[in-house]
C-alpha cells in the first residue's frame, strides 16, 4: 500500500480527467466506487490493488455519496461516449450476445 495520503480532485479542478479523482493519481472516484460497492471488493484490498491509503478509498466513497449531482452527470458522460463510440464502431458482436 502506498504511505501516503492524498486528498479527491473534484472534475472541474482536475487537469487529468473530467471526474472527481484521487489527487496526484489518475485513479477516479467512480472506478473506486464501482470496485467496492458495485463489485463488492473488500475496501482494503481496493487500496492494496490500486496503490492506495485506505482513507483514501473511504474518501472517494464519501466524495461520491456526498456529490450525487456531480457523480450522475460523470455517468451520464459514460454512457454518452460509450453510446456514441458503439456508433462509430462498425463492429458487430457475434450472434446471441
């Protein structure tokens, strides 16, 4: 794990990404959220994974349930570009999926 902390970028601060992320990393708030509450990966271990101080992943969780608005609004540009890459994609995916 990594000894040192570091504090959450919110998306219109950051110089790396259009979302909120750890300061100093390029590691954002909702690839924290998605590993511990989607995926259901121990806290801990997403800090070991990730490189992380475990406050750090208790501070992105509490960054993201603290700004809803702003963590939908990140989503909802997910979903965006993915929607529009599958329209420039002319790949097509094999039958049954």
């Amino acid at each position: 794990m990594a000894t040192q902390g570091y504090g959450i970028v919110s998306g219109e601060e950051s110089e790396i990404h259009d979302e909120p992320h750890v300061e100093g990393r390029r590691v954002t708030v909702r690839v924290v959220q998605a590993r511990v509450e989607d995926r259901g990966d121990a806290p801990a271990r997403v800090a070991d994974q990730l490189g992380l101080e475990l406050a750090d992943v208790y501070a992105a969780l509490a960054y993201y349930h603290s700004h809803p608005e702003e963590m939908a609004a990140v989503e909802r540009d997910h979903r965006d570009a993915a929607a529009a890459a599958r329209e420039r994609s002319d790949l097509v995916p094999p039958d049954g999926e």
